[in-house]
C-alpha cells in the first residue's frame, strides 16, 4: 500500500473518531469568537438575523437562520440523544432502575446547588431574575470534550453525562417556561400531544420504517415550537417512541441512530457551535466578571454543579436508591460534574431572556463564556488523570 493510501486510510479513520468531531467543534467556536471581534462581525450577524421561509394563513415558518438553526437543526441532534438514551435504557447503561435514578438525582442536584450560589451573590437585587443561567449544561460542548478522551474513560461515563445532560437541558427547559416566557400555548401542545399519541400508536402496531416517525415528528416540532416550550424538546419526544429491541437484529431507532450519527456530529453542532458563540468581547464585559452577577454565574457553574452532581451521587449510592457508572471512580464523578460546569449556549439563552439591560446581557455572556472553558478544561484533564483504563475492563 502507498504511502499517499495510507495517509489518506488513517486521514479517514481519524474522522469517523470522536476526536474529529470535538476538535472540529472547538474549531468552530474560535473562529466565531474570531469574526465577533473583528470588521466582519457585522456581517456574521446580519446574515444571522436573516429571514427564511415563509407566513401564510395558519402556518407560520418565517424565522431568522439562527433561530432555523438553534429550534431546528438542534432538534435533529435532540432526536439523536433521544435515540441514544432510549437504547441504553432499554438495552444498556440504564437499562435498570438504579443505574436511570442516578443522572437524573444528579442532574437536579446539579441544577439546584448553582441557583442557590447565584441568588447567594444576587438575591434581592436587579440583577436576581438570572438565577436560571448556571442551571443550565450544554450537552453538545460537555460531549465534545469527553470525546476527546476517547477510550481513557469508561464508555459507561459518556452514557451517564449524555443522560445527566438530557435531563439537565428537560429541567432548563421547564425553567425557561415557566418562569421565562410569556405563556404556553396549551392548544399547540395539545396538537403536539396529538401527534406524540399517533407515533406511539405506530410504535404499538410494529411500524418497521423508522423514517415514517418523522413525518409525524415534524409536526409535532412545528406545534411545540409555537406552544411556548422550547423546540427542541420534540426531538426527544419523537425518539422515545422509536421502537427497539435488545437483540442483535438492527432495530428502526438503531438503523435511524446510525443514519444521523455523522449529519450531527460533523455539521449540525459545529454550525451551532459557530453560530451561537459570536460573542464581541466589549470592556464593560470585563468589569462584569467580578460584579455579583459574573460571580454567581462563574462560581454556579464551576463549583455548584460539580457539588450538586457528587453530593446527589454520592447519597444515591449511600442509600442504594442509585448505581454509579460501571468501572468510575470518585474522580470520574469529580470531572463529569465539571464538565456539566459548561453552560455555553442554553446558559447564554437564557441570559438573553433574564435581563432587558444590554450591559448585564454581555457581562454574563462573558461569565459563561470564560467559565465554560475553564470548566471544560479543568474537567478533561480530571478525566484524563483519572487513572489506568483499559478497554478490557469493560468486559
């Protein structure tokens, strides 16, 4: 084989890897942060601010690209870890109650212990609305990191983070809501409802073509969307009612798993990544780092969702009511519970949504910014120093 063939076999095998897919992540968010700081800053965002589509009668699919981005492409990576939990669930890591009770304690945990430090610094003053921004993990990013570590970690640690995230990203969601919205729409949601009882009537009657649940599934997207709730949400509702099975036989949420497996990892969140972080560093930004605002922020997501995750655990597991990652230690739980540190984009959602003062907006995209990063880094090299592992441990 040639040397030329042999570049270009290891080029390949180094894209199908998780690596590919966290370093082109990280790629993207430096080259947003980039332009944001730069003459073309303007451009990025007028072509952002765009809109596409089209409001007629009772459908209405006018939106900006990045909303088309952020509420519709990322509903296609929510369908994905849908599909990825429900299999683990029915055949994997959290195929039992007492492994499934432990993210989702923890994800509380983790959710609660950074509100009670933010209201801590900014309780009783104008800026105490925000107590939802270090609530929040971000599962794309928090992914993309452990990624990296590729076989240094137990896979079953993966699966409980994209688990603790999911119900981290379900709990913020809920907030963003209930306390920061103007309503929900009950009759879309009942129209959703509707569309969520037809694909689980499919899955009772053994529809095979996993693409069929889709159709209905875009519905359901549509009338969540404009229910209040975030849209999102409907990519985790249309995958669990997937069928699947726990045999070797390639089940329909297996077959359509595989088939988004590479869209999402290689352009939807990368473009996500990109389009969500064009953060234009400004100088009142930095002085907001040590206001109480920027304090309950940082110290929320570095310190209170590592406490919150490991305190969760560590009872859960004390009490017997839960099971901790097959072959994880208390440092595996200590980097996890960083990595959940970082809120990047619902984090910075949700500060659009806490404040009408422009300036408070940018220092606490700032706060999350930076902490987000210092979160991800101090809990990949936690991860990456946690010990010898090998792939045959596992078996």
């Amino acid at each position: 084989m040639s040397e030329k063939k042999i570049n270009l076999h290891v080029f390949k095998n180094f894209v199908k890897s998780g690596n590919f897919a966290g370093i082109l992540l990280l790629l993207c968010v430096l080259a947003s942060l980039l332009i944001a700081n730069t003459s073309s800053a303007s451009y990025l965002q007028n072509l952002l601010d765009t809109y596409i589509g089209f409001d007629r009668g009772v459908i209405h699919l006018n939106y900006s690209v990045s909303m088309w981005i952020n509420d519709g492409l990322m509903a296609i990576f929510f369908l994905l870890v849908g599909l990825e939990i429900k299999r683990e669930i029915v055949e994997g890591e959290l195929s039992t109650p007492k492994k499934a009770l432990l993210p989702i304690i923890a994800a509380v945990g983790g959710a609660i212990v950074p509100a009670i430090i933010y209201l801590t610094f900014n309780g009783g003053s104008v800026t105490a609305g925000g107590w939802g921004i270090p609530m929040a993990t971000d599962i794309a990013f928090a992914l993309a990191v452990i990624s990296l570590l590729d076989n240094r970690i137990p896979s079953s640690l993966k699966i409980f983070l994209a688990a603790l995230a999911i119900v981290d990203d379900l709990i913020a969601i809920l907030v963003i809501a209930i306390f920061y919205s103007g309503g929900i729409e009950w009759l879309y949601l009942g129209f959703a409802g509707i569309g969520l009882i037809i694909l689980i009537l499919m899955n009772k009657f053994n529809v095979k073509n996993s693409y069929l649940f889709l159709i209905p599934g875009i519905f359901i997207w549509y009338f969540v969307h404009h229910s209040g709730v975030h849209a999102t949400i409907a990519g985790v509702l249309v995958a669990m009612t997937l069928p699947t099975n726990d045999s070797d036989v390639e089940s329909p949420l297996e077959k359509l798993e595989h088939t988004l497996l590479k869209p999402v990892n290689l352009f939807i969140i990368p473009l996500f990544a990109f389009t969500n972080t064009n953060i234009t560093f400004q100088k009142e930004m930095i002085e907001g780092i040590t206001s109480p605002l920027g304090l309950g922020i940082s110290l929320g997501l570095l310190f209170g969702k590592p406490i919150g995750i490991i305190l969760t655990s560590s009872l859960c597991s004390r009490l017997r009511i839960g099971q901790l990652p097959k072959n994880s230690s208390f440092q595996h739980m200590l980097g996890i519970g960083f990595l959940a540190g970082i809120g990047f984009t619902m984090s910075i959602f949700i500060s659009i949504l806490s404040f009408d003062n422009e300036i408070f907006i940018q220092e606490a995209k700032l706060s999350v910014l930076l902490t987000s990063v210092i979160a991800g880094l101090i809990g990949f090299f936690v991860l990456k120093f946690s010990g010898k592992y090998t792939k045959e441990s596992e078996i």
